[in-house]
C-alpha cells in the first residue's frame, strides 16, 4: 500500500513538474514563418500534418533521398513470423550523415520544438521496407507510441503510396466530449492488449470507420504525427513500402529506454547483413 502510494506520488510530482517547465520554456519558443506555424497548429489540432520534400523544400533533401534509395537495395529479403505475415526490414541510420543533417534541420527542428513545447532530441532515423502481409499483427495493429508525454515520427514516403501499398492511417485527436470518450474506451482496450494494439473489427466497434483517416500519397510525401497522442496504424497491404522514420522527443522524455532503438544495436545497420524486427 505504502509503495503504491509512494509511486502515484512520484507520477503526480512528475507530471506537475512536467506542466511547469512547458509553462518555463513557453517564452522561449523559437519563432516560426507563417507557414510553419500552420504545421504546428495542425498538430496541436489534429494531431497529424501532410505535406511534401517539395513543399519543406529543405536544402540537405537531395542527399537524402539519394542516400535512402541507395541503401533501400541493401536491405535484407523479409523473414517470416507467422502465415502470411512477413517482418518489415529496418536499418538504423542515424550514423549517416546524409540522414542526420536532414533531421537536424534548424527550420524542421523549430517546428518541432514548438509542438512539443520543449528543448527537444532527436533520437535517430530509421530507413524502412514493409511487404506484402494477409494477417494484422505489429505495427499493422492500431496502437499509440509510449516514449514521451508528446513526441514527432517524420515519416517520408519513398515510393508512390497507394491502399495497396498500406499507406498510414490515424484517427484525428478528439475535439468534443463523445470523441474523448471513445478515445478512454480505446486506451482501456490498448491496456488489457498490454499496449500490443487492437485489430480493425474490434477498433471499429469503438471508432467508426468514418472516422478513420488514410494517407495514400506520392513519393516524397511527409507526414508529421504525434504517435504518443494519436491512434494509428499500417494497413494490411498488397504491394512493398518504403519509408524513413525520424523521431523526437522533449530533451528528457518520459520513457527514454524506448528511445534508443532508433540509435543503437537494436536493428541492423547499413553494411550489417542481420535480419531487423519490426518495431513501433
């Protein structure tokens, strides 16, 4: 009882001084053009924000792109876990500094910084392949990420990005009372899964399918999400996906041993011909 006490404390102290430093820090925010602050008001509201490497037009994007499809040949074939599902193939390639510069990006990192509200890290890239699957199962699951209290996922379309391709799907964060209740309903489920995620018949069940939201798109397409806060998942898909993953969290996160998978041994990195689990 006393240890239980002790740790509702601790989880109360935590989020107080949590509210206190994004209070601190609120004057210090970096100033924003206009239209990047739509991106992070966008994010406030809605939770996800679509554009382009065209439209971000960022000067370090021709190196990237053509470090990503470089490696993209590099991968390793897809190993099986179950019928009909095979693991996505991940490389970690934060090292490269084709892929880093872009991440470290001053004007991408001021968007960042003034959705999550704090100093933020950049944890690391990773440069993904998922293929064809029957079965829902991982990350094909709808589920919510845990690292931080607010976190970004930058995810880069690299090739074209069809229903047959599973593209990125995501309900929008709740703006009225009945939204967030289907959203507690949601979190209740997600625990008794152990936060593993929830499949399509079941989730429909709570959030209708006219709520969910899909994001087909053309290479280059750039999706910022808030994974923390916002329910989501990859679709069950017929043809193989490209992606680059970067992630960010406030400079001390919740949960920063789920941070470093996006850095460390966790997954291959490139020249390492091991076989990645799929994560995330």
């Amino acid at each position: 009882m006393l240890h239980a006490i002790q740790s509702k404390i601790s989880v109360l102290k935590s989020e107080l001084d949590y509210k206190v430093a994004l209070w601190n820090h609120e004057k210090n925010l970096p100033t924003l053009e206009s239209g990047d602050n739509l991106i992070s008001e966008a994010l406030k509201k809605e939770g996800v924000y679509i554009t382009s490497l065209a439209e971000l037009a960022l000067p370090s994007t021709a190196q990237l792109l053509s470090a990503a499809n470089s490696q993209l040949s590099s991968l390793v074939s897809p190993r099986y876990i179950d019928k009909g599902y095979k693991l996505p193939q991940i490389y970690t390639v934060a090292d490269l500094p084709e892929f880093s510069n872009w991440g470290i990006e001053e004007r991408l990192q001021k968007i960042i910084e003034n959705y999550i509200g704090l100093p933020i890290a950049f944890h690391g890239v990773h440069l993904r392949k998922d293929f064809p699957n029957e079965q829902q199962l991982q990350t094909l699951l709808w589920h919510k990420d845990a690292e931080d209290r607010r976190m970004i996922k930058v995810i880069i379309y690299l090739n074209d990005v069809t229903k047959e391709h599973g593209p990125f799907e995501y309900v929008p964060l709740p703006r009225n009372f009945l939204e967030r209740l289907r959203n507690y309903q949601i979190d209740y489920e997600l625990k008794k899964t152990n936060y593993l995620g929830i499949n399509d018949d079941k989730f429909s069940k709570i959030i209708p399918k006219s709520a969910w939201k899909s994001c087909p798109g053309k290479a280059g397409t750039v999706i910022f999400v808030d994974p923390r806060n916002v329910l989501h998942h990859g679709t069950v898909r017929r043809e193989e996906r490209s992606t680059l993953f970067f992630v960010y969290t406030a400079n001390s996160p919740k949960r920063p041993e789920l941070c470093t998978q996006y850095n460390d041994e966790t997954f291959a990195k490139p020249n390492q011909q091991l076989t990645a689990n799929g994560i995330g």
